[in-house]
C-alpha cells in the first residue's frame, strides 16, 4: 500500500453492534456538526445478517468517517474503544452529556456508556493543554479534580491549572 493509498482514508473506525446500528448512526450523526450519512446497505435476505438489517453504513462524525453495522449477539463494546468529543464551552459539555448519557451509563472522569453500549468522553478542549503543558500550571491538581467527577465542568480543572482554588 502506497502512502497515497493511506491518506485517501481507506483506513477508517468500523462499530459492529449488536443491532439497531442504524438507529446509532442516526443518532450520533444528530448530535455533531460536520455530520451525515454517506451510504447505508441493507440485507436482501435472511442470512447471518436478517433481512432488513444493516449490512454497512458509512458516515462522518465531524468530517472523520466511520462504518458500522449490526452484527448480531457476538458483538459487544468494552472501554477499550471509545469516541471522544472536545468541547470549547461548557454548554457543548453540558448538551453532549446529557445526549449521549440517555438511557445509558455516566462514569467517572468524564466518561460515559451510551444507550448502544458505546463508550465516550466528554472533555474540555483546554484539557489536553492542562494536561501536558506543566510550564503553563499545573497539571497534577488537574487530574486530582477530574478524578472527582462525573460529567467535567470546564471551570473545575482550569482553577487547579491555572493555581487558582
């Protein structure tokens, strides 16, 4: 494979759901902007995959393309893939969270369990700043606050940082 090959995006996340894929993609796609459907197949027949379910869709989530599809009870998600939406403002924080939170499970640190069993954080774009830029602040009371949450209020860690209580 050529390097050009490589960067046309031949290379690109596939989610295998159990079922309701479509509904996922829907869903996610409702929720970020730069976002869309680019193509959905269905199953003709009835095989490993029942007829009229999803055989592949491809979509963007904020320009970055994804496929997915509903691959029957085999398939599960763990925390060792998750999506990751980086939040300039509070209020992003705040509609994200209680978006993708519905219906299914709130973590810690800003991580959560959607009602598709997919996990995602939901963090404030400073936070990578915070986090690996000690000559700006602080960057271990950071984590001493975050680990203290559940959804992240934006405030929250920048105060520690920035050596403000």
């Amino acid at each position: 494979m050529t390097k050009a090959a490589i960067a046309t995006g031949l290379v690109r996340p596939c989610l295998t759901f159990q079922d309701r894929a479509e509904e996922a993609v829907e869903f996610y796609v409702s929720l970020f902007p730069n976002s869309r459907v680019v193509s959905a197949v269905r199953s003709e027949s009835d095989g490993p995959i029942a007829k009229g379910k999803l055989l592949n869709a491809t979509f963007e989530l904020d320009g970055r393309e994804f496929t997915a599809f509903d691959g029957g009870p085999s398939f599960t998600f763990t925390e060792g893939i998750s999506l990751v939406a980086t939040c300039r403002t509070q209020d992003e924080i705040d509609r994200l969270w209680a978006k993708l939170s519905e219906g299914g499970e709130p973590g810690p640190c800003g991580w959560l369990k959607d009602r598709f069993g997919v996990s995602g954080q939901i963090v404030p774009a400073a936070l990578g700043e915070m986090m690996s830029n000690p000559k700006c602040g602080d960057s271990a009371p950071v984590m001493d606050a975050l680990l203290k949450m559940g959804k992240l209020a934006r405030a929250s860690p920048e105060r520690p940082y920035s050596g403000r209580a």
